[in-house]
C-alpha cells in the first residue's frame, strides 16, 4: 500500500528537510499552493491536492482540502474492514502523515492598522479541520503542527519503520491544545470587536507559556509562567527583559508585579520597594535617588530580600545605594552603563529592563484569582478617586502639604493586602501595616514601623472604619490626617473624634480591597 503524507504549511521552517526525508523513506507527497511550489523548487515531486480530488482550489483558496477523498484518506479506521473496503471502492488512498500549521491569525491582528476584513480572511477553515480529523484517528495517522516535531518523527520512521503509538497520542494532544487556542484567539477578537460583555457565559482563554520557573512558592510545588496573547502588553512584566543574574521564580514574578503595579500609579520620580506582594516602602521626590532613599527608609529592615521597581533610568548613585544591600530584583525602564556595572557586580541579583514601565495596564484586562473548581475574574481597580468625590467631613482641612501625601498615601495602600494602612510623610512611606485581619492590629503594626517617624505624618485605610479606635489611636500616635473611603453606619463616631482631636479627615467614596 502506497504510504502518503500531506504538507500544507504557512510556517515553512524545516518543511524541505522533513518532505525530503519522507520522500527517501517511501512517502509520497501531497501538498497545496505555496508549500507545494517551495518543495517543487526543492526537487521533491509533489502530487496536488487538485489531482487528488478532481477539483480545482476555489474562492480565492478558501475551498482547497475540504473534499471527501482526503478526508476518508485521513478518517479511516485501518482495522475496520467496512473502511478499507469503502476506501477501494472509492479509490481513495489512505494519508499516513499530516503536517499542517494555520493561517497566522494571531501575528495579523498583532500589527498595526490591520482591518477587520485582514483579521477574517486570516481565520483557517481546512487547516483545522484536517488537523481534527487526523488527531481523531491518531491511533493510524501521524499528525504534526509543530515543526520542533518533524525531526522526533523522522527519527522514529528510521529507526523503526512507524511512529510509536504514544508519540501519536503526544502528537494529537497538541493539535488539539493548538487548534483550541487558536479558536479562543479569534473568539477573543471578535467578541472585542462587537463590544460583548467582558464577562462572558463561556470563558476560554489563551497564554502561551513565557518560561518554567525553577519551583512555585515553595521548592515542593512545580511551577511556570504564561503570557497573555494581544496587543498593548508592553508595560506589563511579560514584556521585561532580563540583564542579569538568576532564574526568576514564582515568587520573583508574583511579588515584581505586585511592585510594577504598584509603581504605575506615580507619575513623579518614583521608587517601590516590595516584599511578599506587599509594599514596604514606596517614595517619590525630584530625583530618582532621593525617592530611593525615602523608600530604602520606610522599612530598612523589610526592604531586604525585596523587589524594588524605579520608573526611571537607574543611575550610577541608586544603584550604589541599591547595591549595598540584598535584593532579589531591580526592575526598571533602562539603566546607565556604569550603573548597571554596579549592579552585576551582585551576581544573583536579576536586572530587568521594562522600557514601558509607567504605562498603564489596558482596560481590557481583566484580574483573575484561581480558586479550587472555579476561576473569580474582575475588572483591574483603576484610580484611587476622583477629586471632586472627595469629602472633607471634619471641621479641619487638610492643609495642602497634608492632601499631596493623603493621595500618595491612597496610591500607596491600594497596593496593600488588606486590611490595609498606610503612613506617609513628605512623599514617603513611614509605616506600612499590611494584611491583617482586623483595621486596628493594621495601623498598631504600621505605627510600629514608624517609629518616632509617626508623629505629623498622614494615614490613609483602604476601607472604612467600623469604630473610632483608629481614630484615636492615630490621636496617641500623633498622625495629623486621615484619608478613607467612608461608608461605616458608625462614620459619626469616627467623624467626632476626629474632631476631638483636631485630625482632619477626608472620605473617598471609594474602598480598596486586596486580597
């Protein structure tokens, strides 16, 4: 019986060198239009799809292998013998091989200015079905749609004249992992185009894998990271580039975007420090190295072992600072020469270069926890507040000192677990009180961090407050303002003790929930 194989490839990487080595192993070749004409100028005899189904290509190449003489060829059961005797009758040849990869729909709606019309004509129709078709009966046809595969497969046919029955099952896996992702890209697209809800009734998403990480949050647990396919992810921390030092980690990654996050809220020369996903110190000042060191002093103690994120190009003095102590990572839009000779002096320390790194996360993305048997999926929080919502609901004001730092403040704890507190003074972090189960044990661990540094400095909650002991416990701590969203049935009693106690306190409107 002859033995057939069909190449149709839009990615022609390997395709000469795989048809050459079917061809000299008895193979007979069938292929369509451009794969057909590059391996005719190869030398390597083509049989076209046209002569095996007695019908020409049609509608602009739309209509090529949709045609019952491949497909019975692919579709057979060899040990059926209803199937082989209507293969005869037929005269139909069975395909032993498919190699087929799809139109590049993800690279076409990834450039610029392409249309709709683009994006359509570019959506494959028979490449996915002949790949279906010959996963199907993976059990008598080898099917490819990676050309990392062509050479496993050929070594195989050599070796032992047939393709292992567990490669052919791997093999059709991944048409099946492929041709689902690929459909999941063009329902992401069009439901984009026509405006439908964000939130859909069926929900399928598409990431290819960026790396493997050396291990999840702890050595026992694998673990890899994955990209979201599309456009406007510059800024996000897919897009940065490694300079130096080790692998990253599952940890790495988490606790970085936790700072990128965090840093895309400041527009002024910004330094984040982060541990553990949380903020430890965060500063913003004229100059880079000036808001290093208000971050650097917030939490000298905690900033070791951290992240630190900069929005602007590190220079030789930061990175002398950042330098002297243990730091997993420095992520940051560029560095100067000399500043990253300082750096890689730190031989594990992992550089990062994010050039995007103040542009905001596009609102199409969406926030995504993984609980067990579900995903919950929400839109990003965006802002902080909006100026005209502000209330000031005491008889002080703030002054404007105090206002620039109960917003920076606001930035700041948006990024914390909550419960959440956030002392600043001077565009400065003080005192950071993360992740605790009650408000009041928050602002107790952030007074501690501060130290002699509470006293003036502002405090911002990223929720209401249930009682007034916040209140009066910033009174003792000598905190001189307080910025909340408001919305507690016991506001009055925080409103009056603030009073009490000359504290001017300004409600958002707005809560800040992280968990």
């Amino acid at each position: 019986m002859k033995k057939r194989a069909i190449i149709s490839l839009t990615d022609k990487t390997g395709a000469v060198e795989f048809a050459q080595g079917l061809v000299a192993l008895g193979y007979e070749i069938i292929s369509t239009g451009g794969t057909a004409r590059v391996l005719t100028d190869a030398g390597i005899n083509v049989i076209g799809v046209s002569d095996i189904t007695g019908f020409p290509e049609c509608l602009d190449g739309r209509v090529k292998t949709l045609h019952p003489n491949i497909h019975a060829g692919v579709l057979a059961v060899r040990s059926n013998p209803e199937h082989m005797d209507q293969l005869v009758q037929l005269g139909v040849d069975p395909i032993d091989i498919v190699a087929i990869n799809l139109y590049p729909f993800k690279a076409t709606i990834l450039k610029d200015g392409v249309t709709r019309r683009e994006a359509i004509e570019n959506i494959d129709i028979g490449g996915p079905t002949m790949l279906r078709a010959a996963a199907k009966n993976y059990q008598d046809v080898t099917v490819i749609v990676d050309p990392a595969d062509y050479t496993a497969v050929l070594d195989e046919l050599r070796t032992s004249g047939a393709v292992s029955s567990e490669t052919k099952l791997r093999l059709a896996y991944k048409v099946f992992e492929h041709t689902s992702a690929y459909d999941a890209l063009i329902s992401a697209y069009l439901r984009s185009e026509c405006g439908a809800d964000i939130f859909p009734e069926k929900l399928t998403l598409t990431y290819e894998k960026a790396q493997n990480m050396r291990y999840g949050e702890n050595p026992g647990q694998r673990a890899a990271f994955y990209k979201e396919v599309g456009k406007g992810l510059e800024g996000t921390l897919t897009a940065a580039i490694q300079l130096h030092g080790k692998e990253l980690s599952y940890n790495n990654i988490n606790d970085a975007n936790g700072a990128l996050d965090a840093i895309k809220e400041f527009s002024e020369p910004c330094v984040v420090a982060v541990k553990h996903a949380n903020p430890c110190g965060i500063g913003i000042a004229d100059t880079l190295h000036e808001a290093y060191l208000k971050a650097y002093n917030a939490d000298p103690v905690s900033i070791f072992g951290g992240i630190v994120a900069a929005n602007r190009t590190v220079d030789a003095q930061t990175a002398t600072l950042m330098s002297k102590i243990f730091l997993e990572i420095v992520l940051a839009p560029d560095y100067t020469e000399e500043a990253l000779e300082i750096l890689k002096q730190k031989k594990n320390l992992r550089i990062m270069r994010l050039p995007a790194i103040s542009m905001p996360n596009r609102k199409a993305m969406l926030d995504m926890k993984k609980v067990a048997g579900g995903l919950l999926v929400q839109e990003y929080n965006e802002g902080i507040c909006e100026e005209s919502e502000l209330k000031f609901v005491t008889e002080n004001r703030p002054t404007e000192e105090q206002m620039k730092d109960l917003l920076f403040a606001m930035k700041a704890v948006k990024h914390t677990k909550s419960n959440g507190i956030v002392l600043a003074k001077g565009g400065g972090t003080v005192g950071i009180g993360p992740g605790q189960t009650n408000r009041i044990t928050a602002l107790e661990l952030a007074i501690k961090y501060a130290g002699e540094k509470v006293k003036g400095s502002v405090m911002a909650s990223d929720a209401f407050f249930p009682f007034d002991d916040c209140v009066k416990a910033a009174a003792a701590a000598g905190i001189s303002a307080i910025i909340q969203p408001g919305g507690s049935i016991r506001d009055k009693d925080s409103i009056d003790a603030c009073n009490k106690y000359g504290i001017a306190m300004v409600f958002t409107g707005r809560r800040h929930f992280k968990h």
